[in-house]
C-alpha cells in the first residue's frame, strides 16, 4: 500500500499458502513464520520477501510449529511468541527468536501465560505480549507481559479490555491495543486503549 498515491499492488505471491501467522519488517525484507495451512496446523517455515527484488525465498525451519502467534522485532532480531500446536486447543509460552545475520533460530526464556491470537510488540529494546485467548477455559487474557533482554519477563498493567486476534503496535514508549474479540471465538469491538511503558 503506498499512502501517497492511496493505492495497493500486488505483489509476488509467498511460496505457502498460510493463515495465522507471525510477521515483521526489517530493513528492506519481511519474515514470514509459523501459522497454518489446510492440511498442517503446526506450520515451522520461515519465509523471507524481499522488498526491492519482489521475491520470496525460504529461511531456517522455527523450532516449533505453532499458529495464532505473536511476532516482533527485538535487537534486530525476529522474535515469535506463544501461539496454538494445533487447529483449536491449547495455548503456548514458547518464545524462539531468529537472527538474519546468523541465519538461526534461539530461545528465548518463556511468556508467563499460554496465549494465542495475541499480539507482540517490539518497544525501545523491550518486548510488550498482550491479549490472546486461552482456550481451554473460553477467556480471553488480561495479562500483559514485558520482556526486557537479560532480566527476562515481569508483568505490566491489566488490559481494560481483554481480547484477541487484536493488532497490537508502538510509538514512542506507548504501546497500542486496537480491536480485537472480548471473547474466544467471532466476537468483534472496536477498542482502542494504550500502555505508557515504564
């Protein structure tokens, strides 16, 4: 999408078709990992576009498959958080980070609570989780978490209003948590709340 002429164009298709996954911009190339696809809920590609070639190629298998995750860019670095093993049940703490100057993946200490459908963001060298549900018990998740790289995990604030498959972004210390479902499942609002970090 170019805002200045407001208008979209297409692009290189990405090499699996996919649902639920995480992605993230850096420098002039995105990452693409995890989610599903109609036969595979447990997806571990990694695929890589870049920009200036419009062209796609694949990069190191995440460790584990996993859909419905949280993805953001930490210390240039891809981090991809929580996420669903399978199509409906269950959530995840795992938290894997990939380096493109090393071309591997690493992980990294655990997100307090299972979530998925929840959203990651990267905030001055800091990462924010929020949101997600927890199916197992139909809720879905107050809980926010902020990582800070080598003091590992603390908890923020409760969301006002807890909900998944929500979008989630920052701008200058302030984190955003924009629509998303009060309950599991299709539920909708049009909430828009923030975060001043700490």
């Amino acid at each position: 999408y170019d805002p200045r002429g407001d208008r979209w164009t297409r692009l290189a298709d990405a090499p699996t078709e996919r649902a639920a996954m995480g992605l993230v911009g850096m420098g002039d190339r995105l990452y693409a990992a995890g989610g599903y696809t109609e036969t595979n809920f447990e997806v571990r590609a990694l695929e890589i576009y870049d920009v200036e070639r419009d062209r796609w190629r694949r990069g190191p298998k995440m460790p584990t498959g996993r859909n419905h995750v949280g993805a953001a860019v930490l210390g240039g670095k891809m981090v991809v958080t929580g996420g669903r093993p399978g199509d409906v049940n269950g959530g995840q703490t795992t938290v894997e980070s990939y380096d493109p100057q090393r071309r591997r993946w690493s992980s990294l200490p655990p997100i307090a609570t299972a979530r998925s459908g929840h959203a990651a963001v990267g905030s001055g060298g800091r990462l924010v989780v929020l949101g997600g549900a927890e199916l197992g018990g139909g809720t879905t998740i107050e809980q926010v978490e902020l990582y800070r790289p080598g003091s590992g995990w603390s908890a923020l604030p409760e969301m006002i209003t807890p909900r998944h498959g929500l979008g989630g972004v920052a701008r200058e210390g302030r984190v955003y948590a924009v629509e998303g479902g009060p309950q599991p499942g299709l539920t909708y609002s049009r909430s828009l709340e923030f975060l001043d970090l700490p």
